[in-house]
C-alpha cells in the first residue's frame, strides 16, 4: 500500500477509534496497513449522522460508499485516500461483499432519532454495525475458519453494545437514544430523563441488562479461544478492552454519566501486549 495512503488511514483510525489502533498494531505489518484500511472506512460511515444536517444528505454519503466499493470489481478507484486505501487492501485480501452492504446498511439506521424498539433490535444493530466489520477485518488478515469468524462475531456484538453504553453522554446531548425503548418503558425512564441525565437508578437497571448482553457475547466468543488462529487475535482484542469498560461501569453502579468514565483506561498497551502473545482476547 502506498505510504501516504497508509498514513492517513492510520491518523484517521488514531483520532477517531483509538482502541481499535492499539489493538491493529499487534497485527503484522501487512495485515496493520489492510486493518487500517477497513478501520479508517469505517471511521468514515460511522461519523456521517455526526457530519450532516439532514438524513437525505447522510443516505447519500453512504450510497457514495456503496457505489465506490461496487466499482472496485471493476477496476475503478474514486479519488479519496481511503478509497484508494481500501480498493488496494480488498485487491490483496478479497472480503465478501455482503459484509460491506450489511454496515451500509447498518449506518442507515444512524440517520434516524428513532430509538430501537426491543434489546434484540439493538443487537440486530450491533451486528451490522459492528460484528460485519469484525468479520471483514478477520477475511483481511487472512483467516477464514469458523471458529475464529464466530468470535469475531461475538466479539463485534459486545464491543458495540459497550460502546453505545460509554456513548450515552454523548447522544443524550444530541437528544439520540440507542437503548431499546422496551428496557426504558419497562424502568419508567422517559425521553426527558434520559436526556437530561435525571434518571437515576431506574437507568442503571437499563444499563446493566444491556451490559449483561455485552458479557454473555463476549463468554460465547471465548468458547473459541483454544481454536481460533493467531492471525485473527489482533481484530479479537477489543474483547479485553470490553471488560474493563464494562467492569469499570459496574463500579460505578451502571450509571452512564459517572464523571469517571470520561477518564482513559489506564495501561491499556501492556494488557494488550500480554494478551495478544497469549493468544487470551
């Protein structure tokens, strides 16, 4: 891959989805430049509700993405450094295609405030969302086994569930909700508190359930760990990062506004270190 495609896919990964750069870097030097190729794509769909003032114009960056990559198989490259980045790293490492449709796909619910109406609508999510990636990024290191995709899997569940419970801040503050609209009913939480931060004790019970889910994924991911290929532990870290989020969400009793989950993780570079050369994601 060029360098200064490889430079600028990496500087967008590191700015926008640092604890997927940490976790790319264990990969091999090949593998790295085609992680960041697909991570920088993602980072790219991911921020278009964040980058537009209307849904019409969010459908059409992603229907922008949708055609750049169905050109590929042709030979055609758009004239965008990620573009490029990636149509080199699929000519290396072909990924199938649905993978690609399923987080455009994904990205469209995003362009909605409707929030998801039942636990499994949010899981339905995660796994456009983010297991179709974790899946993609398991074909670009060159693993295709099934035990090793089945954690990917998991793996990508979990890590979107956590990640929309640390987000939750952040989208009360835009007025967007992602946790299921039964789970609130059922606490007597409504739009206003959420948003407002106020309520208290009957959202950590939303919370925690949503968290539960994030462990029972990462638990079915582990079932693999004695099977899955060494390649594919890279893309397989952010399981260990899941855990201290969720467990440093529990210590603060589910409550998603505790100031100190604004606070990094400290240390996060030598856990992954001793967890990437013990194969333990």
């Amino acid at each position: 891959m060029d360098n200064d495609l490889l430079i600028y896919c990496e500087d967008q990964v590191r700015r926008f989805d640092h604890d997927r750069y940490l976790c790319a870097l264990f990969a091999s030097e090949a593998e790295r430049a085609r992680l960041m190729a697909l991570f920088a794509f993602n980072v790219e769909i991911a921020r278009v509700r964040e980058l537009v003032s209307e849904p019409v114009i969010g459908q059409m960056r992603l229907q922008w993405w949708r055609d750049a990559i169905g050109e590929f198989a042709a030979g055609r490259t758009r004239e965008h450094p990620v573009a490029k980045a990636l149509a080199n790293a699929l000519a290396e490492r072909p990924v199938s295609g649905d993978l690609f449709e399923r987080l455009l796909n994904g990205r469209e619910f995003d362009l909605s405030d409707a929030p998801p109406e039942t636990l499994s609508a949010l899981e339905r999510y995660a796994e456009e969302t983010s297991a179709a990636l974790f899946e993609a990024a398991i074909s670009l290191v060159g693993v295709g086994d099934a035990h090793s995709r089945d954690a990917a899997h998991h793996v990508g569940v979990a890590w979107a569930l956590t990640g929309l419970l640390r987000a939750v801040p952040f989208h009360a503050q835009r007025r967007r909700i992602y946790l299921p609209q039964d789970l609130l009913g059922r606490a007597g939480v409504t739009t206003a508190e959420l948003v407002e931060g106020k309520a208290g004790r009957r959202l950590a019970a939303v919370v925690q359930t949503i968290a539960e889910r994030a462990r029972d994924h990462l638990r079915t991911a582990r079932t693999h760990r004695g099977a899955v290929a060494r390649a594919a532990v890279p893309v397989l870290l952010p399981a260990r990062l899941a855990d201290r989020h969720l467990r440093r969400l529990e210590r603060v009793g589910f409550d998603p506004f505790s100031p100190q989950l604004q606070r990094p993780l400290a240390g996060g570079g030598v856990g992954l270190a001793v967890a990437a050369a013990t194969k333990r994601y």
